[in-house]
C-alpha cells in the first residue's frame, strides 16, 4: 500500500557529509512514526533515528550530534543529514514508516541505499 525508495547514498571520506532521501507514494495512512535503520551484514538492523507523528526525534548513541531526521509532510518525504561520517557508519540505510490500521501498525521499509564511508 505504501512504496518507499531511498536516495542519496554512495562513498564518501571519514569527516565527510550526506544527506539521504525517502520518498513515499501510495495510500495515505496515519502515521505513528518514520524513521531510519541500517543494516551491516552479521549485524542486527539497528535504530538511527526515528521521527514521531508529533514531530519529537529520537537518536541512537552513536549518531547523536552528528545525524539530524527530518520530514516534509507536504511532499511525503523524510530525510537524514548525516555529518562527520565515519567508517563505522558503512552501511545500508533503510527507510521505515509504521502506519495505523485500526488498533493495528502496518510496517512498511524502503530496499535500502548503501552508505559507504571510506579513505
């Protein structure tokens, strides 16, 4: 029902800056929350950042005064600005956006966009 895709992702140095896309299409749904993961293979997917229906934002330790979650409800877009990247950072980005349904949530996730942080 909702199509998410991700953008913005490549190689980039330790110390550098990107700035990573989700674009959402399809049923409109309410929202409980949207947020980011990242995924690196023999890892589990772990919390980046999530935004709230009221606009509150919450951060994993590990990106916190670097990585800033935002949203343009208008356009249907959510975004991460991702500063002062380290190699650690290397992975694939996935968008989320949990939806109600009733008294239910409908988990929906974007493929992904490979974030590689590299000298």
């Amino acid at each position: 029902q909702v199509q998410l895709v991700e953008s913005g992702g490549g190689l980039v140095q330790p110390g550098g800056s990107l700035r990573l896309s989700c674009a959402a299409s399809g049923s409109i749904c309410s929202i409980a929350a949207m947020g980011w993961y990242r995924q690196t293979p023999g890892k589990q997917r772990e919390l980046v950042a999530t935004i709230s229906s009221g606009g509150s934002t919450n951060y994993a330790d590990f990106v916190k005064g670097r990585f800033t979650i935002s949203r343009d409800i208008t356009n249907r877009m959510m975004y991460l600005q991702m500063n002062s990247l380290r190699p650690e950072d290397t992975a694939v980005y996935l968008c989320n956006v949990k939806c109600i349904r009733f008294v239910n949530v409908a988990d929906y996730w974007g493929q992904g966009t490979q974030v590689t942080v590299s000298s």
